[in-house]
C-alpha cells in the first residue's frame, strides 16, 4: 500500500467546508485511490489530506491530475508532498 501525504498551510475552515461538501458530492479528481482522509487544525490553520493507492503506478497515474488542480479546489496553500510505501499499520483490530 502507498499513500501520497499533502499538507497545506492558509487552510479557511469555511473554503475547506465547502471542499469536503463538494467531494462527497463527486470525486476531487479522476484518480485510483483507494481512499482519501482529510485532516484538519483550525487552530493552526493547516490541513493535512492522505490519499491511499493500491500500488507506486496507481500513485504515479494520479500524479499529473493531481498536480493539475486549480488551487481554488485545494484546501490551502501546498507546503510539502510526501510520496511513501506504507511499511508497517499498527493498532486494536
């Protein structure tokens, strides 16, 4: 499994409000994950979205979408991106 972690900074809570409303009516973008979580710090005004995919080319496919967005349909501005292999999930199952 492999996620693509993205945080932003400058996050509005009502503009993110309006981005979640909006995705649950319809896909951010055409991309193969296999979810999506989004993470949210008021107080600090960031957020941090964690997109899940099956395998490195499913995220690889995404790339050139996502990259793509209008900043207007992200939560924020862009602060960094992290592609990573996920090595271990712990944790009460």
């Amino acid at each position: 499994m492999y996620a693509r972690v993205v945080r932003f900074t400058d996050v509005d809570p009502d503009h993110l409000a309006g981005r979640v409303e909006a995705a649950s009516e319809r896909p951010p973008v055409d991309i193969p994950a296999k979810s999506i979580q989004i993470l949210h710090d008021p107080d600090q005004r960031t957020a941090v979205v964690i997109q899940l995919f099956e395998s490195s080319d499913d995220m690889a496919s995404s790339e050139a979408a996502l990259e793509g967005m209008d900043p207007g349909d992200t939560p924020g501005t862009r602060a960094s991106i992290d592609r990573c292999e996920i090595k271990a999930e712990l944790g009460n199952r």
